[in-house]
C-alpha cells in the first residue's frame, strides 16, 4: 500500500501501540481522518444520557485531547491513559456508563462476548456502544485479506485468537456478530438495540497510508476526497473500509 514504515518493535510491545499514535498525529492526512471520526462518536455522545463515558483501547489514538471528559483506558500500561481495562471485565458498577466507544478495538478482544455483557451490564439505559471497525465489503475484504497483517476471516465464530493484545485479531469480527449473526445477537442480548450499520471511508484511509506506509496524497487534498467519498456514498456497501456501529442499551423485555 506505498512505502512502509521501518518497524521498530513487537506487535505487542506497549511502545508500538505509543509509535502508532504519533504516527496518527503526525500525518496531517490520517491525523484529520481520525479527528472526523472522533466528531462522530462525540455527536452521538450528545444524546446519552450524563454519566461517565469510557474509551477502549485509547492508547493508539488521541480522543482526550479534543474530548476531555472521556475516561481514556487500554489493557496495556500507557501514561497516555487513565487507566489500565480489561474490555472483558469493565471495573465499573451496574449502569454506571453513559457511553463506551473504541477505534478499531473490537476486533482484537480475544472473547467479544464477554465485553458485549459488560457494556450490557455497566450502560445507563440509553447509553450506547460507539464503534469504528474494519467493514467487510467486497473492497475491504480484498484489502484486507491480501495487503494488511491482521488476519481477516468471514467465516469464523465469535472469538477471536489470543495471541496479544494487537497481534490477536480478525478483521470480520464486526460483520460476524453484528450481520452474520445479527439474529443471535439480538438473541444474547436483549438489552442492546443495534442501529443499522453503517459503511464508510472507502479510499481514505489507503491514501492516508495509515500507521505503516507513506501517504499517497498531500493533507490539503483531504477535502477534495471526503467529497469524492460523499458522492460515491451510495456504493458505500461494496467499497466502504469502515464501519460505524452503535448500539444502544434499552429496557429489559423480560
């Protein structure tokens, strides 16, 4: 995908993780993309109810600095977040959340499930789940299956393999459970209203390089492309990259 990045150290080592997110931020391009999702999750934050708001797996990423109220946590130990979590065991009381929102994150949890309960457990009624994640259109699927390093695999279950916090990951997670597998997860979790996914950034994210190629375009071209993507909008669903899932919790039917 373009020129790539010296790699510096382990997938799992904590100063990876620290590399990506000043990778993020010092490409203007992919730093601009990310603040765009960032606008998204907090919009959508405007209509939880108050409470406290919980980001997973902050460390690559830079959501504090334009959203201060957000608690910011990571599995791994980094003195760029508030606290160290576990997305399968959340050390919050019942209902205790307004919100719960992650980058690129699901994907690597080695059991999906188990998080899918906290949040159940710890949402205010009203409050949601905010997503950004891998999409599995026919475009993301090439892309990810041929030229990225996480593994990308459709036809899995619902867990994913553990082998570290950032090297264990399936990329299809995400359409797994939430469209493969939509009705059983309406089954499993009653309490969690899944809005309609939605696909997104198809060629952004390329051109930007992410965190291990050089960008393909210069910063100011980033608006000239959003546009581009608005206007092939309707194709989202074949070449979109991303997903953006929320999920809100709501009354038990019991």
């Amino acid at each position: 995908m373009g020129l790539r990045y010296k790699k510096q150290y382990d997938l799992d080592d904590p100063k990876t993780t620290l590399a990506h997110r000043d990778i993020i931020k010092s490409k203007p391009f992919l730093k601009e993309l990310y603040e765009e999702w960032y606008g998204l999750l907090m919009e959508k934050c405007k209509i939880v109810p108050a409470g406290k708001m919980l980001e997973i797996g902050s460390g690559g990423g830079f959501l504090k600095e334009i959203f201060p109220e957000v608690i910011t946590s990571d599995i791994l130990p980094l003195d760029c977040c508030d606290k160290i979590v576990s997305a399968e065991e959340l050390p919050f009381a019942n209902e205790e959340l307004s919100a719960i929102m992650m980058v690129n994150v699901l994907h690597h949890i080695p059991h999906p499930e188990n998080f899918l309960q906290e949040a159940q457990r710890t949402l205010k009624i009203g409050g949601k789940i905010l997503m950004v994640e891998p999409a599995n259109s026919w475009f993301a699927r090439f892309i990810y299956q041929h030229f990225h390093h996480e593994p990308f695999n459709p036809k899995g279950n619902w867990e994913v393999p553990s082998t570290g916090p950032l090297s264990g990951a399936n990329g299809a997670i995400p359409w797994i459970i939430f469209e493969r597998d939509k009705q059983l997860f309406e089954k499993k979790f009653s309490e969690l209203k899944l809005n309609p996914v939605l696909y997104h950034t198809p060629f952004r994210y390329l051109l930007s390089g992410g965190v291990s190629m050089k960008a393909l375009v210069p910063k100011g071209s980033f608006g000239f492309f959003k546009f581009s993507e608005k206007i092939a909008s309707p194709l989202a669903r074949v070449f979109g990259m991303f997903v953006f899932i929320e999920i809100t919790k709501i009354e038990s039917k019991k």
